[in-house]
C-alpha cells in the first residue's frame, strides 16, 4: 500500500528532509537535527506540516447533542470560536482518541490524529445513527493545515493575516483572510509554547509555507515535534493514551466532566476519578545511563509495576526522561527503576509536566 502525501510533499524534499512513514503518511522527521530543530521553536520559531491531521465535521440540529455523547469534556458553553481539547471513548472508558473540538458557527470541527482518522470517523457514524438530523462528514481532504510555534510565533505571522493576533486568547480561533480566502486560524499547539495552527486550502499551502521561511521561520519535522510534545507532557496517543488506557489514568481526569449528559464511558470513567484509577501516569528522570524507551519495564521496591509510555532525552532539560504508567499503589514512591536491555537502571519521580513556558 502506498503512503499518503501533504500537499506540501515537494517543498519538503527541496529542503532535504529526511522523510519517513508515520500513520500511513510520508512526513519530514527532520531537516537539519532533532536537537537543533527543538531549540529553534524553543527559542525562535518553527513550522510544521501538520496536514496529515485528520478533520471530521458535525453539522445540523443534533450536532450538539453527538459531540456531547462522543467526548468526555464538555462543549455545551463553548462560545462561537472558542476551541476545546477532549479524549473521545469508548464504554469501557477506554480511549478512542483524543483530539480538539471547534465549535463554529454552523458546525463543529474535530482535529484528530492522522493515523485514527478512518476509525475516529468509523466511530462518530456508528454514533451519530441514534440521533436525528445531524451531519458527520469527513472533510480531511478539505484542509491543509500548518502550525506556527514558538516565541516569535506571532510576529511571524502577523504580516500575512488581516486579523489582530494580539488579543486572540489561547484555544480560540477567528476566521481571518488570506490573499483574498477565508482561512480558520487559532491558538493552538502540541509543543509547550505559544503559537497558533492554520487550516487552509491544499491549493494554498506550499504558496503560504514558502512566505513563512522567507519570513524567517524555520522548518520542523515530526522527530522535533515528538520532544517538544514529550518535555510539556502532552500525550500522545499509542502510548500515554490506547484503548486500554483512559483519560483518568492517562492524568487527564480534569477532561471528564460530570456533566448532565450521557456520554460513552461515563460510568466508569466517573468511578475512576471519586476512587481512584488502579493505575497513574508519572514523570521519571533517569539516574543512570540508559534511553527508556517506550514499553520498558518499571520495578519499584523490588517488584515489576508498569511501563514506559514514552521515554527519550530532553533537549531544553538536558537529560533522560520517561512518562510512565505504574500502578496506584506506588505512584507516590521516589526511587523506581527501569529495566534497560537486561539491567535495571535507577529513575527518580520528578513532577509533570517536565516543563512549562515563560510567562
């Protein structure tokens, strides 16, 4: 089977990208090196290729009602432009995927991850039968999409947009003009820092990558995009997040709400949020040498409690990190270790997220 391509495929090799597979895509993983290129949206600006997203649309009277069955946050008060981040469930309080809802003014848009985008599609159908007059489309063809990050994110891209981005708070978006198109940008990222994602034609994407790099942003790959997400702690779903994993255990209780609707896996995801979820997401740093890679076991007091989710150096830390799922009983220790081709190497609990931006 051959893989899919962005609409911005050729600029990416004219730059010499390194190009690998990811979700069924051929995408850029990086251009000069991870390190340098998570530094520059660390310290500058970067943009990324995001085009490979997947977009679902939810229009018509019951388009509401469907979002609030399919998510576990809750989008009855999100304003016109205003953005929300939710995992999606399944019953057993298992994760379909998480991803970000917009509520437009004629319909919702939900951003998911490229690789679950058939089967987050799948999923909102077989949902959407059960309630009338609603609309589920799957409009990921529509869009090409690029996200704008780091530091001088907005000056960079101020000159190009017609509206303020000044006063544009994090997690809304505006409907702005591009070279004469309307365009859906908002403020929004998966790297810890500030910056805003665009969603545009695919006729329109190499013209508007282009205009960045002459401005003076430079590109990231998704080998960059993976460190940043992992040193703010974001999670990515296939590791902090599955179908055997929920939000509560995943640390995302605070995206279950109790809300008067019923929604797929409430039950169980409200019992693990009053009692408590066997099993928690922590933060480790590594005390000895060794890269704790995802899917290594995690011992503590002597004994095998869980694993690695993600786990690699942390370019602006300067050192080995892990996320990791253990269980409850132990979550609270300080000394784990990790077992690291055959030997056990010592961690430490350290606090999440690893880091935050400046204010």
């Amino acid at each position: 089977m051959s893989l899919k391509r962005t609409p911005l495929y050729e600029a990416h090799k004219r730059l010499g990208a390194k190009m690998v597979e990811f979700g069924g895509w051929e995408m850029p993983i990086q251009y000069t090196s991870i390190i340098e290129e998570h530094q520059t949206v660390r310290r500058s600006v970067g943009i990324f290729d995001v085009s490979h997203m997947g977009e679902i649309e939810i229009s018509g009277r019951g388009a509401l009602a469907l979002v609030q069955k399919l998510i576990t946050n809750d989008a009855s008060a999100l304003a016109d432009y205003q953005v929300l981040y939710s995992p999606m469930c399944y019953e057993s309080g298992g994760t379909v995927d998480d991803l970000l809802v917009y509520k437009l003014p004629d319909r919702f848009l939900l951003v998911v991850n490229a690789a679950n985008t058939e089967k987050d599609f799948h999923w909102v159908q077989k949902n959407a039968a059960a309630f009338s007059d609603v609309t589920v489309r799957n409009a990921s063809a529509d869009y090409a999409q690029i996200a704008i990050q780091g530091p001088r994110a907005q000056e960079l891209l101020q000159p190009l947009v017609k509206s303020p981005l000044e006063g544009l708070k994090y997690y809304w978006a505006v409907h702005t003009r591009l070279w004469g198109e309307s365009v859906l940008l908002s403020r929004t990222g998966y790297t810890g820092e500030d910056g805003f994602e665009i969603y545009i034609s695919p006729e329109m994407a190499e013209r508007l990558w282009e205009e960045l790099l002459r401005a003076g942003a430079r590109p990231i790959g998704l080998g960059a995009r993976d460190t940043l997400r992992f040193e703010a702690s974001y999670p990515l779903y296939g590791h902090e997040l599955s179908d055997e994993i929920s939000p509560v255990e995943a640390g995302l209780g605070w995206t279950v709400k109790e809300k008067s609707t019923d929604y797929n896996g409430k039950s169980v995801l409200l019992a693990q949020k009053r009692q408590g979820a066997s099993r928690r997401l922590i933060g480790l740093k590594m005390l000895e040498g060794g890269v704790p890679r995802q899917g290594y076991k995690i011992f503590a007091v002597g004994i095998e409690v869980g694993w690695v989710t993600s786990g690699m150096y942390a370019p602006t830390l300067e050192g080995f990190l892990a996320m990791g799922l253990v269980s409850s009983s132990v979550s609270k220790e300080e000394n784990f270790e990790i077992e690291i081709r055959g030997e056990r190497r010592r961690a430490q609990r350290v606090p999440l997220p690893f880091y935050r931006r400046p204010r």
